[in-house]
C-alpha cells in the first residue's frame, strides 16, 4: 500500500532536509525545543521519496572554530556545529539513505550561510537535475528553514514545507516565519 507522502510526491520533486543536526537539538550547543521530534517525521518523508526514486538532499551548518556568526565575534550564537564535531553529526536517528546529497554550508570565514541556496551552487544543481518542486524540513524554521524557503521560492522553485517536520528557535519568530513563507507562496503541509 503507498503512503499518503507517495502519492502526493511528483516527478521533479526533491526531498530537502536542513540542518538536523545534534547541536540544534536537546542536549546540543543551540538546542531548538523539541527539535528531535522532527526526525521520526522526516524519516517518513525519506522513506517515501527512495520508493518513488526522488532524490534527497540533506544540509549541514559546519563551521570552522571561531566562525564569524558566533558571540565572541559579535555575532549573534553560541558556537554551534564545529567541523567534525559530534555536535555538527547528523542526529544519529535520522536515516539518511546511501543515496543523500549534502550541502554544507556556513564553511565561509567573511559571511553566514542561513540559506541552503546561498553561495553553494544549489539552484544549479536542482536545475541540471530537473527539480522543480522542493518538500522542505528541519531547523530551524525560523532561521535557515525560513533562509532556504524564501531563497527557493525567489528562484522560482515551488515550495512546499513539511510543517510537522521543523521547529522554530523561537514561537514567536515560528509564528512569523510561517507567515513569511506563506506570503512568499509556499504550501505549508499539514496545515
Ligand atoms: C541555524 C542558527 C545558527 C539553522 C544555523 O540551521 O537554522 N540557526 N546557525
Ligand atoms: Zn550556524
């Protein structure tokens, strides 16, 4: 029997995850409430999008120690996901198959990389694969979930966000991001 996610993924989607990671989860350097309970949600995603054969792509913050974005260089986090650190590890229950395609990201020295898209040559990849239609998931959403949504949708990729499958830094700023994403024409499902 096909799975509710099957049949609503298409030929040209792509399944993107961002940044789950164990930092950005209980326990870790920037912990996000809750955060782990998008993993068994995304799973689900990932094993609908290996049946119909779309590929999935999964993002990594990996910063080099000392990265411009953290406090004691007058940024605004705590240090979070150091290089080939256990922080910057993908959370270890998230079954990213053999197949995954990563995109690291906030490798830079001059400048953070909240979104997916920005300075990693993404939209190229996407469009050299035929991908017209993004399923977006993970943390935070509101900061480099709400980064990459409106990135992808400012280069005319259709968007829809796995609204189960992100939690915000903030519910206030979640609240936001939520209606920045629907104001830039992203689906938000479930809503
Ligand atoms: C993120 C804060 C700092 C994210 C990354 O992945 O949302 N948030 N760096
Ligand atoms: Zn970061």
């Amino acid at each position: 029997m096909s799975s509710q996610i099957e049949d609503a993924f298409q030929p040209g989607d792509a399944l993107t995850i961002v940044d789950v990671q164990n930092d950005f989860c209980p326990g870790g350097a920037l912990p996000i409430a809750a955060g782990q309970e998008v993993v068994p949600v995304l799973n689900r995603y990932i094993r609908a999008a290996l049946t119909k054969g779309l590929p999935v792509y999964a993002s990594r913050d990996w910063h080099p120690r000392d990265h411009i974005s953290f406090k004691q260089r007058g940024g605004p986090w705590p240090p979070h996901c150091i290089q080939d650190t256990e922080g910057a590890q993908f959370h270890p229950e998230l079954q990213l198959p053999e197949s995954v395609i990563k995109i690291t990201k906030g490798v830079r020295f001059d400048l953070d990389q909240n979104s997916i898209f920005h300075e990693t040559g993404l939209e190229h990849e996407l469009r050299s694969k035929g991908i017209v239609r993004l399923w977006i998931g993970g943390l935070a959403e509101d900061v480099c979930v709400l980064a990459s949504v409106l990135d992808a949708r400012r280069c005319g990729f259709e968007v829809v966000l796995i609204a189960n499958g992100t939690k915000p830094v903030s519910a206030e700023g979640g609240k936001r991001a939520r209606q920045q994403m629907h104001e830039a024409g992203a689906r938000i499902e479930p809503d």
